[in-house]
C-alpha cells in the first residue's frame, strides 16, 4: 500500500504522520481515517477549499486533477503548483508527501 507522509501541522498534525492507505482511496479519506481531522466544509465533494494540500512529493503519482478540481483551487488560499483538494486525490501505488496549509478558507470556522 503506498504511504503518505504528512508534514508536521501545528493544529492537525503536529509531529507530522506516515500513514497507508489504498490505492484508489483520497488523501482525505486516509487523514479522516487517521485521526487527522483537516477540514472538509464540503464533504469531500470538490465545492470548496478547506482540505486543500500541497505536495511535496509523488504528485504524478496521484489521479489526475479534473477542470472542476482545478476551478476550485483557484479560490484555496496559499495556491502553490503543487496544491491538490485532498478530497479529490486518489492515491496510486507510488508513496506521496503532503503538507496542510497553515491556513483555509472556511467561513464557518472563521464565525466561531
């Protein structure tokens, strides 16, 4: 199974993580699965930002991005070539390296 390891994050993931997970199963879906509760506002549907990555490492690795993943990142805060919906990439054989933005975009929380 390939592995994907996390980047420490002062909130989610402080001393960072490797975790496995199956090919064809998201990014989110393993951190959730883990204990790493990034955010979600969507429900892993590709209609907001809040579980955007970056990464650092076996981009190629992963699913392509479709045009409506690519749209919506548009709006994710800290864009960087490398960012991904979490929710939106499937893991393949190859491991990855992944970071969580320090910050997102996410009204909700914002209001709290």
């Amino acid at each position: 199974m390939p592995v994907i390891k996390i980047l420490p994050h002062a909130e989610y993931c402080p001393d960072g993580a490797t975790l496995t997970g199956a090919p064809g199963t998201s990014i989110c879906e393993v951190l959730l699965a883990n204990d790493i509760h990034i955010e979600h506002a969507c429900d892993q549907v590709c209609a907001c930002t809040t579980c955007h990555v970056i990464v650092r490492e076996g981009g190629r690795s992963l699913s392509e991005m479709e045009e409506d993943e690519e749209d919506m990142l548009d709006r994710a805060w800290g864009l960087e070539p490398d960012s991904r919906l979490s929710c939106q990439a499937l893991l393949r054989q190859q491991d990855v390296t992944v970071e969580i933005p320090k910050y997102s975009i996410n009204h909700a929380k914002e209001g709290k």
